[in-house]
C-alpha cells in the first residue's frame, strides 16, 4: 500500500486520485498502526507499516485537494465526506481506546 502511494505521488497525475478511496486508506492505517502499538505483545513492524502508509496517503490526500482547488472544482472539496468520516473515525478511535483501556484495567 505504502509502495502504491509513493510511485503514484512520483509517477501518475493527481487527477486520477480518488478522494474517498485516499480518506479510507489514512483512517484504516491510522486504526491498525494505533492498534499495532497497543496489542501485547507490540507489533512494531505492524504500525511502521501503517505508520508510513498513512504519511504517503496523506501526501496524496494533499495533492488531490491542490489539484481540485487548482481547477476550482471546490464543491468536491468543502462538501467531501473523507473529512466527514476521518473526523468520525477519529473519535472513534479515541472512544475505542478508552474503552480498551477500561477493560484492561479491570481484567
């Protein structure tokens, strides 16, 4: 995923990244690479992975809303869902983690 991400922010243009599929991508690294730390044992090369893969998605993340500010197709970014649902997945994650962490203090 992560090799996917960085010859495409090298190789292909930022008109044929898809927004949504890019938003999926950062919020799915960023549960596994949280959970790879928190797991015991730690998986380490588990949330590297994750880790990087969100940095290369995010550059991409990055380079579509240039682009698509760039040809004022602004209504697709101010009315995107990606960031609707990163902020969702986002708090989530956070209520995941308490909840996590409430079990473990009682088990």
């Amino acid at each position: 995923m992560t090799g996917a991400a960085i010859y495409d922010a090298s190789f292909a243009g930022p008109e044929v990244i898809s927004m949504n599929m890019t938003g999926v991508m950062i919020v799915y690294s960023s549960l596994f690479a949280r959970w790879g730390c928190i797991v015991t044992p730690q998986n380490l090369l588990l949330a590297s992975c994750h880790a990087s893969n969100v940095l290369a998605q995010s550059n991409q993340m990055r380079r579509a809303v240039e682009y698509k500010l760039a040809n004022g197709e602004t209504e697709q970014v101010s009315g995107c869902e990606v960031f609707e649902s990163a902020r969702l997945a986002s708090y989530l994650c956070f209520v995941r983690t308490r909840v996590c962490a409430l079990f473990t203090r009682y088990l």
